[in-house]
C-alpha cells in the first residue's frame, strides 16, 4: 500500500439490499492511516450491517470498497481471510464461542493470523487484559461472564496482534467507566503507529471526551451516510 494512499475506501459502494438490508445508496467513506472517524448510528444491527459492509461481507452492486488498496471483490478466500486477520472488532454480539475458555476466545482469531509463539501471544493478551482491568485473562466461558466483563473482553481481543484497521460497535453503555480512559488510551497508540478507527456510536456522550482527537464525522441513517462537521 502506498504511504499516501487510503486504509479503508468507499467509493460510491451500494449493497446489495437482499443481502444486507442496508439502503442500496451509494455510500463513500475514505480513512487514511491513523485517522478516526465517528459514525453516529442508533441502530444496532444498521452498524453492524456496515462494519460487514467495510469488511467486504457484502456484495456491492456497484462502486468499489478498498482495504490496504485491495479491493475485496477480487480477493480469494485466502487472500480475504488475511487480509480481515489485520483488522481488530469489537462486535455488539460479541460472537464469543462458549465452548472455549474466555481466554481462548480473545487469542484464537490472532494465533490463526500470526506466526507468533504461543508465549508471546499470551503475554499480550494478558498485559491488555490487565490495561482493561482483568488480574489476568478470565479462563471461564464467555456465557458465565458479566457484560461488563465482556465489554473488557472485547477491546482485549480487538487491540490484539497490531491491527491496521480498528472496527468498533458502540458497547459504551456495557465498558464500566474505570476502562474508558485506558480504551482512549490504546486507541490513540494504534493510530500513533498508522492504524485507522471506524468507530460506531449511539450518542454523543460515547466520544465526547475524544473529540478533538477525531478527523472524520458522520451520519448513518437508514437513507445513506452523511458527514457532519467535526466541533
């Protein structure tokens, strides 16, 4: 990817509606290395639907959607699959795996991607785990954790492994308040090192502390998505 060239572009992508229910609207989106941009979107499943859509989920009947420079439309499985390993979810719904150790959860989508020793993913989960208030990484299984304890599990498993990308759902109402600053504070150090943030939120109060940080503003409705000032 060339220094000057975008992380994640839109270009008058419109989806496919059958397979996504999002509006077929021509949508346009374009993040550079290290910049954050805020999509104001009460709608759960509308955010998630287009964090599907940024990660090339969704067949696109017209326009284009680059990740790196690659458009995913042309990419194979594998190629897809790698190229998704180089960026960090945080997902409403979590898609935790209950017959996995918690623990297990938050390393396995990095170990598929890495070359990494075990020892060392292990020790960076747990020293993220401790930034987000864990005494260590929770063995049990996902289902017998609190939503508190889950929302510290998800930003765990999202800063894993580097990512170059950072797609975040709004789960501000479940992260306990002693966690939003370490959760600024990971984020501003990805961004430090060229990761770029697409970060979904509910209501003004989610970012309104990091606001002079963020470069991008936008609206998603159900019409399409629109940009706002940044104030």
């Amino acid at each position: 990817m060339a220094a000057n060239a975008p992380l994640l572009e839109l270009r008058d992508a419109v989806p496919s509606f059958d397979e996504s229910g999002l509006m077929p609207a021509p949508y346009n989106l374009r993040i550079m290395p290290g910049e954050c941009a805020v999509i104001d979107c009460r709608d759960f499943e509308r955010a998630a639907m287009f964090a599907d859509l940024c990660t090339g989920m969704i067949p696109l009947t017209q326009g284009s959607i680059k990740f790196m420079g690659l458009d995913w439309s042309t990419l194979h499985d594998r190629q897809l699959n790698a190229l998704r390993g180089r960026i960090g979810r945080i997902s409403r719904h979590g898609s935790w795996l209950s017959l996995f150790g918690t623990h297990l959860n938050i390393m396995l989508p990095h170990l598929y991607h890495t070359t990494d020793p075990f020892e060392n993913v292990v020790h960076r989960a747990t020293e993220l785990g401790h930034t987000f208030g864990f005494p260590g990484l929770p063995i049990t299984a996902p289902d017998r954790l609190s939503g508190a304890d889950l929302a510290r599990a998800a930003c765990v498993r999202a800063f894993m492994g580097r990512p170059d990308l950072l797609i975040l759902e709004d789960i501000s109402d479940m992260l306990p308040e002693e966690t939003v600053l370490p959760f600024f504070e990971t984020m501003t150090a990805a961004r430090d090192r060229g990761c770029g943030v697409l970060w979904f939120v509910r209501s003004s109060a989610a970012w309104h502390e990091y606001r002079k940080a963020v470069n991008i503003h936008m609206r998603l409705l159900d019409e399409g998505l629109f940009s706002l000032r940044v104030v």
